[in-house]
C-alpha cells in the first residue's frame, strides 16, 4: 500500500466549503440572540470627560465606567524582552491613544439598532496632543503616549554580536554601505473580520464561539478579565476564514461582548465590519531600520549591523515587540558572517497597536539583508547570485549556529538557489521579452525561517509567557474508525487532511476513517500557543505522530494475540492486520472490538484504544527557500507587474504537497501585496485614511503571476515525521524578491531609503523626482 504522507490527496474538507455549507461565527444561529455595536473613538488622543447615554432609550449601554467596574483583570502582554515594563494591557482605558479604540459596548434586538445607538452616543473629549508617527513620538518634548516610559520609547532590545565585537569587524572592514530602510504599515484584511457570540447558560456558565487562531488562548483572556474560573467558560472555533496572526489572542472589544453577555444572562453575537476591521483591529510592521552591511573587495560578506524601530501603537499588543525581535534573530539569514548585532526600539504613537503577522518579522528580515547583499553586488559590479553562492552556510557546516546563537538544523541552501536560477531563467527565455517599453528586473531572496516554535524552556528564556508544548489524542473506536483531537486549529491549512494523513499511515486507516477534533477547549488538549508560528504540523502533527505510533503498538499487541504471531510482524494498512510476508490478517475492526471491550487482551493490557501526547520540541525547526522573479515597471506609470515567480523549498517531510504548495502561494500573494500595493495611512491627527477597500489596495487573482515551485525535502531531526513548519516562508520570501526585482529594473531609483510599499505613485515619484517637486 502507497504511504498517504507525501501524496497529493485532495483537501478533505473543501467540498464542504465550495458548497457554502461551511459554518462561520455569523452563520451560527443562536435562540434569543441580542446584538451587539462597540462604540469607539474618533479621535487619535484625549481624555474622556464625558460618555452620554441619556438619549438612546432602553438598549443596554456599557460605557468606560460601567465596563471598568465589572473587570477583574487586564490582558496580559505575553512576550517581555529587553527594559520592557509593560507586562499588562488595560482592557478600559478612559484615555484615548487611537481612533478605532473601544469605549462602550451597546446591546440591542438587531444589528442596525444597536449601531445607530452607538452612533447617537455623545462623547465629550479632552483633546490632548497627537504623535501619529515614529520620528514626531521621538522628538524631544512629544507628549507621552505612556507617562511611564520617557522619550516614548517602551522598551530598547538588542540582538546578536556585542557592540565591541561588532565594531572590530566593522572597524577593521575595507568596504561598508549604510541604507535605510521604511517598512509600511499593514492590515491583514482576513476574508471573515473577528467575530464572537457569548451564550451564558442557567449553569452559570459561558460558551464562546469566536474566530480565533488559539481558542485556549482567547478562553484564558476571559477567565483573566471576567475572574471566571476557566472550567466555567467554553470557548469553541467554528470555521474560521483566514487570520495571518491578527486572530491570536483576545481583543479588548470581543471582552466588552463578554462582559455584556454576563450583564444580560442572554446571548449576545458582535461581528466585526470591514471599516473596523481595516482600523481597529492589530495591524502590522511600520517599522524604520537603518542598516550597515560590512564585506571585503572580493566579495566575502562580514559584518551586518540594523539599529530599528517599530511603531507598536498606542500600546504592546499582546505580542509585544516580537516580531521586531524576531526579524533581528533571523538578520544572519543563511549566510556567514564574523559579526550581526540588532538594536531595536519599541516607539509608542498615537495608532492602532501593531501585532503579529504572518511572517511575524522574519519578512522585514528577508528584506533588508538580501536588499544589502544586492547593493554590495552592485558596487562590487558582480553577479548578485554568485556573491550569494560564495557566502552560503554549506550542507557540511550543520548544525549551525548564526551570530544570534539560533542553531539551524540542516539543508542545502545553495542547491535552492542554484535550481531557482536555473528555473527563472527558463521561464523568461520561454516566454521571450516583448518589445512593450517597460523595463525589467530579476530579483531572489534566499532565506531560512524559524518554525516550529518551541520548546517550552526556550520560549522562557527568550520572554515569552507561552509554553511551545502541544497535545494530541488518538482514539479509536470499536468499528475500527478514528478520532484524533488536537489542540491548533485550522484557518485555511488544511490541518483536516494533513493530520489524517500522518495518522492513517501510522493505524494502517484510510483519511475517510479519521475525524479531526478542534477548536473546543472542553475536549481538546490545551494549546497555549495555538495555531500560530507555523508550527502546527512541526509541534501539533508530532504530537499525534507519537501518539498514534503509541496507538499502533498496542494494535499489533493485540492483533499478534488474535493471529498468534509475534507484534514485531505484524502490518497495519488497509484497515487490516496482517502477519508480514502472509495473507495471514484480521480486519482492524475485529481488533478495536475485542480492545474496547477488554476481552481477551495479552497479559498486563489496559482496555480501550486511547492515547494521548503532549509533545515539547527539541528545537524550532528552520525551512528555507529561495525565491527569484522578474518585474516589468512602466516608467510613465509607476505599475509593476510581476511576470515571471518561481520557489525552490525545503519543509522538511512533504505531508502533503498540494497544501504545501497552497501556502506557498497564499504567501506569495500576501508577500507581493506588501511589496507592491498594501499600506496603511494615518495624517498628521492620528486619523487613518485607509478605511475601506476601496482605500486599502489588496492584490487581485488577475495580478498573481504564474508561480512554479520545485522542492527539496530535508527532514528535520527533532521532529517526529520530519516536518519542517513552512506557513509564512511564502510571504518572507515574495516581499524582498520583488522589491530586488523592481530596483533591479529600474537600479536609478535605489540611492535614497528603500520604502515599501512600491506602489504606482512611489515608483512614478522616484523615478520623476522633479516633475513631482
């Protein structure tokens, strides 16, 4: 029998899903419902002198007073690093740091009703000084976001090689190179905005639907706020349509729905719209990083030192500075170098906070060292790919251990980017270059993600609250069916096939016989992390690697006592147990039978067929790829079409390949958004000016060229199966081979900062610098 793993085996769950039969949090339907509207700021920064209610009628009204008396607790900001302080995010706050931010909570019998409520809502505000932006927070006599922290700085952190040992290197270098770097700002604009629906029970307890990427996560933010005892709240994910990091945790509005709830005794449902979506809810990067890259006449890289800043918005998400952390540890990419360091600043302003995203800072990375290695290509006047090839970690050198002390597993990265070439280059002499007047440029990334993350004593070290642990539990019934809980969820990773794929392999099943368990954290193993990291076939498919092997054994155990046969010879596949080398079986029903009722068992055998897990990693596991595409720019327009894409990746063991290349792509399409179109705006008030679709440019099916992937599997040593977590690779790589692609096309537009995105307008001003004066 053909092994599952490494088959494309269709998605389990997609005709349930094209059907429209899928089952989002606004689809539930829930008897004596009430709705909900949140009433929110409007303006960047003031004082709340006044919350008036007196002319709404009878609908409940939570204001800032009445909500801060029902709290019990604040969020916890759950990763502390360098001379952080803030530990805690108030969950009401009567000073307002950013429009969108959550002040009331209105309940009404329809959706409209309690929306024009809180529209009628009159707030009396404090008006008090606004810092929309980086470099007017960090002006001398800007007013402070957070009076705690001076110079609105909220925390300073450093990655890397110590300041002396850098500067050795750089002092000794023969040849340096310094550029700026302006990272925009992003939203994730996920399909379905958050969502949640609270149904208080007679029992006092509450079941919480919400779309979320870690229900564990969102049930312990409840019990924190609410001081309800965790085994009083449920917290259950339907289908969830998409959430690329911003679905991580709960938000302050999502709270106010809870506290609502409990007021009223009755269900309450609140489903976010795209304007809150676009303003509210944690945006992305906005980030300044000054970088110098130090490297020899022939070519040898040396030295690479970023000082940066994150706007992290009116307050640490709870991520805090992360990612900005994050995209420091990975600065050493796959090359090797005598010297990295990192400094970085977490700048408060008066803008919604930023928080994870998928790439979590590992993209900015990405960006910045392959945008240096090619400017010291240029000024070398050598071949950008072979420069690369020269630096590389070689296959002999693993492990190894990059300037942040992060040890890589193992891979070949010069095979990726040597097959990337070859593969660029064959599509574009395929498809000949029109004579059209645009002018074009190749641009790669080669890069390695951390994934996988864990293990859980890492994850103290490192600061952050969060074991890197996660469960799973195989059962199997007396039919000789499976049901496999796990605690990750999935929001578009095919988590429903991949994970019956592991299992059906190990218990001899077909995917048909297994039921993937989720989302529900009255039955599910705890997943303090959740579906997040690109870890959950890493850490959550090897959970339920070990315990279905676990589960395995005891099959063979049972069946070698019914066949009279050693276990050691006996096979599990097609739903049967076969003596090896015989047509010697039993139907693996016959053997789940006789296991649950725990008759006739070999001696010492406990009844049932149940097993569970709760694997801690080794290590994090590190993919890489190399990424190379060419542009098209129209120097009267400023457009950029991306025309040619191709990936070389290594994830370790390909569980499946159509989901892998799935997330390759999704990746490449968020990565080319970033690149290109996507960028959130505020004025000199903190107002955002990006507050629809209209506004916020999105990439379309029609601008997504042609994308053609080729493979390398290097399984990884830590982890049981050998996967390598690969979610978010896609969009580190995208982001900075487009932006190579584009300064190689039109090189003239690259002596000042490297500001993303690269929209028509930017690209027509760089290259018209005086026609735009």
């Amino acid at each position: 029998m053909t092994a599952l793993v490494g088959q494309r085996v269709a998605r389990v769950n997609d005709a349930r899903l094209l059907r429209g039969a899928a089952r989002f949090v606004d689809d539930l339907e829930i008897p004596h419902v009430s709705y909900a509207a949140i009433v929110r700021s409007t303006v960047a920064h003031a004082n709340v002198r006044g919350f008036d209610t007196s002319a709404v009628g009878t609908a409940l009204i939570m204001g800032p007073e009445e909500l801060a008396r029902r709290v019990r607790g604040e969020l916890p900001v759950l990763w502390v690093l360098g001379d952080q302080t803030s530990l805690h995010t108030p969950v009401v706050d009567r000073r307002v740091k950013y429009v969108g931010q959550p002040l009331g909570v209105v309940v009404a019998s329809s959706r409209a009703l309690a929306e024009d409520i809180a529209e009628s809502i009159v707030i009396d505000y404090e008006d008090l000084p606004v810092v929309a932006d980086i470099e007017r927070a960090l002006a001398p006599g800007a007013v402070l976001i957070d009076e705690s922290r001076p110079g609105n700085v909220l925390a300073t952190l450093e990655c890397g090689d110590p300041a002396p040992d850098t500067a050795l290197v750089f002092g000794s270098a023969p040849r340096r190179l310094s550029r700026r770097f302006r990272v925009g700002r992003l939203a994730g604009a996920p399909m379905e905005p958050r969502g949640i629906a609270v149904v208080p029970d007679a029992h006092g307890k509450l079941t919480v639907y919400t779309s979320t990427q870690s229900a564990h996560a969102v049930r312990d933010g409840i019990a924190e706020v609410t001081g309800l005892a965790q085994h009083r709240i449920r917290v259950i994910t339907p289908d969830v349509g998409g959430g690329f990091g911003l679905k991580d945790h709960a938000y302050e509005d999502e709270l106010f729905v809870v506290l609502a709830a409990l007021e009223l005794g009755t269900p309450v449902k609140w489903i976010e719209d795209r304007n809150e979506s676009l303003i509210a809810t944690t945006q992305a990067r906005d980030e300044i990083h000054d970088a110098t890259i130090a490297f020899t006449s022939d070519g040898r890289l040396l030295g690479l030192q970023v000082e940066s800043m994150r706007n992290v918005g009116a307050q640490l998400s709870i991520f805090g500075g992360g990612p900005l952390f994050a995209a420091l540890g990975m600065m050493s990419g796959p090359y090797k170098w005598q010297a990295v360091r990192g400094v970085g600043r977490l700048v408060a302003t008066n803008r919604t906070p930023t928080g994870a995203y998928r790439g979590f800072g590992q993209t900015q990375a990405a960006l910045i060292r392959e945008h240096m290695v090619e400017l010291v290509a240029r000024e070398l006047g050598v071949d950008a790919v072979a420069l690369r090839l020269q630096n590389l970690i070689g296959v002999d050198e693993f492990p190894y251990t990059n300037r942040a002390f992060i040890t890589y597993d193992n891979g070949d990265y010069a095979a990726s980017l040597r097959q990337a070439q070859a593969l660029i280059e064959r599509e574009v002499a395929a498809a000949g270059t029109p004579d059209d007047g645009r002018r074009r440029g190749i641009g790669y990334c080669v890069y390695v993600q951390l994934a996988g993350v864990g293990p859980s004593n890492i994850n103290q070290i490192l600061g952050l609250r969060i074991g890197g642990h996660e469960g799973a539990t195989v059962r199997m019934e007396r039919d000789g069916t499976v049901r496999l809980y796990v605690g990750i969820s999935p929001h578009g990773q095919g988590q429903e096939t991949t994970f019956a794929q592991l299992v059906a392999d190990r218990l001899g099943v077909d995917l048909d016989d297994i039921e993937l368990i989720y989302g529900d954290t009255d039955v599910t193993p705890y997943s303090a992390y959740g579906t997040a990291a690109s870890r959950s076939i890493a850490v959550g498919g090897g959970a339920a690697v070990i315990a279905s092997e676990r589960l395995a054994t005891k099959l063979r155990a049972i069946a070698a006592e019914m066949l009279e046969a050693n276990p050691d010879d006996i096979v599990l596949a097609q739903r049967r147990a076969t003596v090896a080398g015989t047509s010697v079986s039993i139907d693996l029903s016959k053997v789940a039978e006789r296991a649950n009722q725990g008759f006739g068992l070999p001696a010492g055998m406990t009844p049932g067929l149940l097993e569970s897990h709760q694997y801690d990693p080794e290590s994090a596991t590190f993919s890489y790829a190399t990424h190379a595409c060419q542009v098209a720019v129209d120097t009267e327009t400023g457009v950029v079409e991306v025309e040619h894409y191709v990936v070389v990746n290594d994830c370790g063991t390909i569980v499946n390949p159509n989901i892998v290349d799935g997330q390759i792509q999704g990746g490449i399409a968020q990565g080319l958004g970033a690149a290109l179109l996507e960028e959130v705006v505020y004025d000199d008030n903190g107002q955002p000016l990006t507050t629809t679709l209209l506004d916020y440019l999105l990439p379309v099916e029609s601008s997504i060229p042609k994308i053609v992937i080729e493979h390398i599997e290097t399984p990884s040593p830590y982890t049981p199966g050998g996967m390598k977590g690969m979610g978010e690779g896609g969009t580190n790589g995208a982001y900075a081979c487009v932006v190579n692609a584009v300064y190689a096309a039109v090189p003239e537009i690259g002596s000042g900062d490297c500001v993303t995105p690269l929209s028509p307008s930017r690209v027509w001003s760089l290259l018209h610098v005086e026609e735009a004066l």
